[in-house]
C-alpha cells in the first residue's frame, strides 16, 4: 500500500462526520429520545407516587406549622387582631341576647293571650294610649348632639364630631376617662365590666367600648333600650366598615369620617 493509499483511508475516517453532518446529527436526536422514553417510564411513576404520598402527607407536617406561625403572629399583634375583631364578636353577642330576650318576650306574650282576652288587650283606653305614647316618643325621640372618640387608658381625644360648639373637647374626653374608670375600678367586682352610660340632667352619654378606644355619644331626648340597640349597631358598623387603623393615629381623618356618617341621622 502506497501512501496516496494511506491517504485517502485516513481521510475517508476523518471526514466521515462532515460529509454526512445531518446524519450524524439525526442519529444522536434519535439516540436521546429514545433514552427520554425509557427513563420517563421509569421516573414518573416513582415521581407520582412520591407526589400523592406528598399531598398527603401535607395536612399532618405543614398542619402544625401553619398552627403555630399563626398563634405567633397572633400574639405578636394581639392589638390589632383585637381590634379587627372586636366589632364582629360584639355584633354576635349582641344578637345572641336579642334572640334570647325575644324568646322571653314571646313566651312572656303568649301566657299573656292565654290570661286575657283579645278585646280587653285591644280595648279602646288602651288604644289612645298608645297614640299618645307613640306622639310623646316622636317629639322627645333621642338625638345624637356630640360624638368623640377616647383612646383608652391614657383619655386623649382621637376625634369629635359635634353639631354646635361646646367646650374643650380634650378636657371632657379626660373628664369622662377618670369618671369611666373610677366607677369601673370601685364598683365592679368583676374587672371585664364595663361602664356604658352617664345620665346628666336633659342629656345622656352612651359608652360604647372598643379594644384600644371608645366611643361617647351625647344624646338628647329619650334614651331608651330600643334606641341603645339601633346605636349599637351603628357604631359597630362604623369600627367594621367605616375606619381602619391608620385612622386612629391620624385625627383629621377619623373626624372627617365621623361627620360624614353621623351628620345625616343614622338612627
């Protein structure tokens, strides 16, 4: 063998691959595929078996985790949980002790109809009565004069809303906090009670207590248990609905607020 022989041998194998690129590039594509195939049907039923023991064992591992991140971050910001909170459960026990009463007042009515009869019940003194009840209440009905809202403990005003002018406002949110507070401190054996009206000759002052802040509405006229429920329910509204935290350390907003919604006669 010459070397013209040896030549053309050794470039027939080193030129190979070049003289048939797409070939060459098309077997190694083909090569991979085929191993994808063969691993596929070997991984995933190993990766599904470990994903559905995963799903479910995520309930017993993650569970106690997200427990105890939430009691942490609960008692981290006890303040503000109580504050979101606060409305929303004194609706609830509010309206637990309505139905209650309501039940007591039902059976209350039906022992009622069973001792009297129905035209005595409905006879016609009692009818007039009941106009001139009805008439007296209309004239004299409770209004809203004055509203302020007092941070607790410390008796500083966070915001007022009053139709005509009336004297230092941080003097009587001071005034009442001592006043609260004493009667709380004196009077109530148990400490989780609360004091919730101050009767002042023609005017009355309806307490209305929130976690870190409370409510006193001054009213006129006549403050009865009917128009203390409607007042509740709007105050609560107005801490669920109306304002939110930032409010409580920003004065000319919270006040803002407080006149938009009371000025037309919520109740």
């Amino acid at each position: 063998m010459n070397s013209d022989q040896r030549l053309e041998i050794l470039k027939e194998l080193l030129l190979t691959n070049d003289l048939e690129p797409d070939k060459d590039v098309l077997r190694k594509i083909q090569l991979l595929e085929s191993k994808q195939e063969h691993l596929s049907e070997r991984v995933n039923p190993i990766l599904e078996e470990r994903l559905s023991g995963f799903v479910q064992e995520i309930p017993q591992t993650l569970g106690p985790v997200i427990t105890q991140a939430l009691k942490t971050e609960i008692k981290k910001s006890q303040d503000a949980v109580a504050e979101a909170l606060f409305p929303i459960i004194g609706k609830m026990i509010k309206k637990y002790v309505q139905s209650e009463i309501k039940k007591l007042n039902d059976d209350i009515n039906q022992r009622l109809n069973k001792t009297f009869s129905f035209k005595r019940w409905f006879s016609s003194e009692k009818s007039a009565g009941v106009n001139a009840t009805a008439l007296m209440y209309e004239q004299y009905k409770a209004r809203i004069e004055q509203i302020m809202v007092i941070e607790k403990g410390s008796g500083l005003l966070i915001a007022n809303y009053a139709k005509t002018k009336t004297m230092d406002e941080d003097m009587v949110a001071g005034m009442l906090t001592a006043i609260k507070s004493f009667v709380e401190d004196a009077f109530t054996a148990d400490k989780e009670m609360q004091l919730e009206r101050i009767d002042y000759e023609l005017f009355t002052v309806h307490l209305q207590n929130f976690s870190n802040y409370y409510i006193a509405v001054v009213l006129s006229g006549i403050y009865d248990d009917s128009f203390k429920d409607k007042l509740e329910d709007v105050l609560y509204d107005f801490a669920q609905f109306v304002i939110n935290k930032d409010d409580l350390n920003n004065k000319a907003s919270f006040t803002k607020k407080l006149k938009e919604y009371f000025t037309d006669e919520r109740i």
